[in-house]
C-alpha cells in the first residue's frame, strides 16, 4: 500500500502502523536534518567572524591598512569556514546541535505502547 503526502508516496515499511504516525515520524526527521544544518552553517558563520578578526588584528600589527584584495580574501574565509564546519569542523556544531534536538517536539507515542 503506497499513501501519498503532497508531492512524496510513502510506503509503510510496518504497515500495522498508522499512517499519521509516519508522517510525524517523517517531519520529526527533516526537523533533525534542518538543525543539523543551521547548527553547521552557525559554526561557519563563526569561525569566519574568528578568522577575519585574526587576520585584521595581524594587518593592525603589521601597519597595513590597505586591502586591495579585501572582498576576495573575506570571501575565501567565509568559503573555507563554511567547508570546514561541512566536512566535521571544530565540533562546536555538534555541542548545540546535541543541546537544541533535545527541545525539538518528540517523535509521538509509541504506536506500540498498549493503554
């Protein structure tokens, strides 16, 4: 038996489970994905900050204050952070993500739980 949910047919792997329960089952899981991927994309957002300060307090010791290139070199440092945090980055994005899945709405009840 195949339901069909918007544009996406589900088939039910258990089918003595009630539809609605997959479905919430189905939005809990892209519910976890999308924080996964604002907790990576915050943790790029922030090493760039943490790189562009570094790299301007060295310009600041050096005496150079001018950046012909300035625009190319914060978009390398705003890529770089951003692969990194992809690729496993420093783990802060893990810390939150662990901390902020635990506020997300449960899974439901337990279909299999008898009243």
């Amino acid at each position: 038996m195949i339901y069909k949910m918007g544009g996406l047919s589900l088939t039910p792997k258990r089918p003595d489970l009630p539809v609605s329960f997959q479905r919430h089952t189905l939005q809990h899981s892209r519910d976890k994905e999308r924080l996964k991927e604002s907790c990576q994309a915050f943790e790029g957002i922030l090493l760039g900050m943490v790189w562009k300060g570094m790299f301007n307090h060295a310009r600041s010791l050096d005496g150079e204050d001018e950046r012909p290139f300035g625009v190319l070199e914060d978009l390398a440092i705003e890529m770089s952070a951003e692969s990194m945090s992809k690729s496993g980055g420093v783990g802060l994005w893990k810390v939150l993500y662990a901390q902020l899945v635990e506020g997300l709405p449960s899974e439901g009840p337990n279909p299999e739980s008898k009243p």
